[in-house]
C-alpha cells in the first residue's frame, strides 16, 4: 500500500465517520515512541553509591595487600 492509498482510505473513513455517525475527526501526525537505550541510563543516586562503596573496597585492598608483601 502506497502512501497515497493510505490516504485515501483514511479519507473514506473519516468521510463514513462523520457522515455515518456524525463524529468529528481531527487528524494529525503521530508522534515516535521514545527511544529506549537502557545502556545509556543515568545512574540513580543508589547506584553512584554503590559504585563509589566499591571503589574504596578496591582500594582499602589494594593498600592491604600491597602493604602485607612479605
């Protein structure tokens, strides 16, 4: 189906519409989903915490470990 079928049969049905039931019609362009990248999500306030729990875990080990070396 071409665009210019589509149009047409949306014509004829808004035409049936409001000549049938008496309805009114308003046309307009539909707007696009939103795009989900949950890859790109920011990170919640939780999740910065953890992140940063994690990163002086990390490090109090590194400085355990390093400081052990016998």
């Amino acid at each position: 189906m071409t665009k210019d079928e589509l149009r047409a049969e949306l014509e004829r049905q808004a035409e049936r519409f409001t000549g049938v039931y008496g309805g009114e019609v308003t046309t307009y362009a539909a707007q696009p989903d939103p795009e989900r990248k949950p890859w790109r999500k920011r990170a919640t306030i939780h999740d910065q915490a953890f992140a940063e729990e994690l990163d002086k875990m990390e490090k109090e080990l590194r400085t355990d470990s390093g400081s052990t070396g016998l």
